[in-house]
C-alpha cells in the first residue's frame, strides 16, 4: 500500500507542470463581434454538453477581457512564482501585460465619469483557473450580472427616482489552481498548491491590489486616470468608484496573505470610536483554505480598540461552511502531521492545526436561513425570494429591489447582535464579537448557505454578499454627503 501511494505521489510531482498560464491568450485588443457570442452562451462550462464544439472552440473565449451591455469582465493571470502573464520580457521602458491591463482599465474609467464604476474582483481557489470553461468563470459572470442589475436600480434615497448606476467592471485573478488534470491524483496536490498560492501572494498580485486601492481612493468624476496619481485624495468630488474583493479557497490565502498587513497597519491606526477604513470597499473570503494562526494578529489588532461607531460595518468578513469538508476534516489532517514537531499547546496548537473558520476562538458570527415560523423573519422583505432557484432577471430584480430597501434602513441604524436579511437569512453575532461592532469578521454558516467547499455561488450566499456589499456602498455614499 505504501508503495502504490509512493508511486501516486511520484506520478503527481512528474505531472505538476500541467495545465498553462495564460489561458486567455488573446489579449485585450478590441472585437465587438464577439458579444453576441457571450451574450448567447455565457453559461459555457466543462459539464455543459449542450453547446456545440464549434462554440467552445471559438478564439473569442479566449480574449481576456469579455464585454456585456451592463458589465466588463477582465482577467489577470499570475504563474507559479507570482509573476504576471507575459512579464517576463518587461524591460527598462518596453511595456507587458500589466501596463496594458490597466490601460485598457483606465479606457473604462475614463469611459464611466459620469456614474463611476463598481469594480469586483474575484480569486479563485484550487483546481480552478482562467479558463474559458472553467465553472467559477461562469458564475462569477453570474454574480456581475446581478451586482449590474443592483447597481441599474440604485438610488441615494427613497425620494429620488431611479438612475443609472455605477458600470459594474469584474476582475479576475487566475492562477494554477489545478496543475494535475487527471481525475483523483489531482487530489493529491493540495499542499502543493497551498505552496503556490503562498507565492502568488507574495508576486505582483501586491502590486495589482495596491494599484486597485489607489483607483479606489482616488477615483473621482472629472478626475481621469492619467491623473489619479498626482490629484490630492482629498479632492471635493465625490469618490466615484467602489470595490468588492472575493477570495476562495487557496484564492482566500492569496487574497488575505495579500491584504492582511494592510488591515493590521488601519487597525492599528484608527482610534477608539472611529469608522475603521477599508481596502477598497469590502474583501469576503469564502472557505479559505489557511490556518486560524495566520488570522491571530487581526483578531488582536481588532480587539485591541475599545469601541467603534454606531454604524460601523464590515471591511473584511471571513466565511466558512460547517459542510466544508475540505477545510474542516482534511485540513486539519493535514496540519497535525506537518506540526507533530512544533511545541504548541492550548489555544495556539488548535490555532496552528484548524481552519480559521472552524476554530470557534476566530467565530464572531453564525448565517443560517431563520425559522419561517420566526414573525421578525417573515416580516423582513418578503416570504421567498423567487430567485433562489431562477435565473428570470425579473425575478433577480425583485429580490434585489427588497435587499435596496432593508440596506438603507440597515445604515441608518447599524447592525446589532442579530440581523435578519432578505431571503429569510439570519445573522447572529457570538460573544467573540467584540468590541461590538468591530469590522474584522468569521462568520460560520450552515450547508443551506454553501453546502460543501466549492457552493461559494449558492444563491443564499450570493444574496448575503450583495447585502453586505450594498450596505457597505450605502454607507459610504452616505458619508460622503456628510
């Protein structure tokens, strides 16, 4: 037996080069004629036997960037070391991909003066990748899709009739998240990838957040992206772009990893009883796949401040099923074999082995659908969301018009202790939520909301991330006219 594992294992390590970066090898140069194809099959997946191969084999999936009547999706591929695409030959003023990335990005910008832009930026776990196919691809499409018909019917207050939006831009970030494509021994690649992920964290994925923070910061109307970097932040117009990040999996190592320092460094610099900022607007990272030991310093950090504002709202939440398998049983496996060294004991040693989302030290909150029976559940929106189960834009429109209305009355009075959100979700606040109100959250849910590692696009979950993401926009709209 120990042979035959011997020998997968060997058969693994001589099979890691498989798979390529980039998938989208097309670039960013214009081609209208391909949104008629986009718009007719933007459900393309691996599993989706009914479209004609002449369809999935067509160049126009593999351009990185996809264009939509209400949205832009965009993709930014990183190798094994965490060098961007086709960086390799960046010399002295010669550009690569990344300066051609974002000026085609500033195209948008400058495009979306008036309305802004509402930019999402998604990072995907393991054995996923950019590839046309791939079904993370397809429902972050899906989730773009809703975030514009969120943003079509936004408006400040219930006075003023309905404008147009923000133009909703998607980003996202590829990587070998599946290096082995054959079936079971790709399994065996999972600290392998973990190891990867850490170094794409550490490449030029800090450079393409940083360079996202500061279009965020600084983005105002009239102000175009040739001067963003030399325009004062505290400029009088309106800030006119907001941002959501999402990380899954080994993509919520990379995305924390990425990210965590910057949380520390504005935790520790705010005061007690101040709204804590964030970077960009909101960072969700769902069933990622890293060790509660690498979240202690935020926990601390946030701890640490004794108070905040009344309506302060989320800047990171961190959420993991109690159905994830992956991150709840294999994980910690794992872990106990490469810590049986490390002297560790209590608190730390189940830090350094557990998941950060299923260690109850890290959970600040529990998300699981109410109790019908429950009167405050079934008088929040409405009895059911039709669009739990539809993709009828109608349908996605209602629900989304209930979450505009509860998110405004949510920012005038903040969030307390319990919650209960459009779709019959409910969100408890544990004793580890403290000092109430601090924005640094774990949140636990049950399988109804992501049944299993990849159900990251459960449309429970989803409705939870449009939710959060327009109480954060609400709010900080909100302020900006203070």
């Amino acid at each position: 037996m120990l042979r035959g594992a011997l020998v997968c294992i060997a058969i693994a390590v001589l099979l890691g080069g498989c798979g390529r970066i980039p998938y989208r090898t097309e670039g960013l140069a214009s081609r209208p004629d391909c949104q008629a194809l986009y718009d007719k099959h933007d459900d393309i997946t691996v599993d989706n036997k009914k479209i004609p191969a002449g369809i999935v084999d067509d160049p126009c999936w593999l351009r990185a960037k996809e264009e939509r009547n209400n949205y832009d999706l965009m993709f930014m591929e990183f190798d094994d070391q965490g060098w961007v695409q086709d960086s390799k030959g960046r010399q002295g003023k010669s550009e690569d991909y990344f300066d051609a990335f974002f000026d085609e990005l500033g195209k948008i910008y400058d495009a979306n003066q008036e309305n802004g832009l509402s930019v999402v930026v998604f990072v995907h776990g393991w054995h996923h990748n950019a590839d046309p196919r791939d079904r993370n691809v397809t429902e972050f499409r899906h989730l773009l899709r809703d975030i514009a018909i969120m943003e079509q019917g936004r408006k400040l207050d219930d006075a003023e009739p309905a404008k147009s939006g923000r133009r909703v831009l998607g980003i996202y970030i590829g990587w070998r998240g599946e290096s082995i494509t054959v079936p079971v021994l790709n399994n065996l690649t999972f600290w392998e990838r973990k190891n990867t992920a850490e170094r794409v964290s550490q490449g030029s994925v800090l450079e393409f957040f940083s360079r996202m923070d500061l279009i965020r910061d600084r983005g105002r109307k009239g102000v175009p992206m040739s001067e963003i970097n030399i325009r004062d932040r505290k400029s009088d117009a309106t800030n006119n772009v907001r941002m959501l990040t999402i990380g899954h999996s080994f993509g919520g190592l990379i995305t924390y990893e990425a990210l965590g320092g910057e949380f520390i460094r504005v935790a520790s610099r705010s005061r007690s009883g101040d709204y804590v900022s964030r970077l960009g607007d909101l960072v969700i990272i769902a069933n990622p796949a890293f060790e509660g030991s690498r979240y202690e310093p935020l926990r601390l950090a946030g701890r640490r401040l004794q108070k905040f504002e009344d309506n302060q709202l989320p800047v990171i939440i961190v959420a993991t099923s109690q159905a994830d398998l992956a991150t709840g049983t294999a994980f910690p496996l794992a872990r106990r074999f490469n810590t049986l060294f490390e002297s560790t004991p209590g608190p730390e040693g189940d830090a350094i082995v557990k998941a950060v989302g299923h260690n109850e030290r890290y959970t600040t909150h529990q998300l699981a659908l109410c109790d019908k029976s429950d009167e405050k559940c079934a008088r929040t929106c409405f009895d059911e969301q039709k669009s739990r189960s539809s993709e009828n834009r109608e349908d996605i429109k209602a629900d989304i018009r209930e979450e505009l209305k509860l998110m405004r009355s949510l920012v005038k009075t903040g969030i307390g202790k319990e919650l209960y959100l459009c779709g019959g979700l409910q969100l408890k606040g544990t004793e580890n939520w403290s000092p109430e109100a601090n924005p640094f959250w774990v949140v636990s849910t049950t399988k109804d909301i992501m049944n299993g590692h990849n159900d990251i696009f459960n449309p429970n979950f989803v409705s939870f991330i449009r939710q959060m993401y327009l109480s954060v926009i609400l709010e900080t709209d909100r302020k900006a006219k203070q």
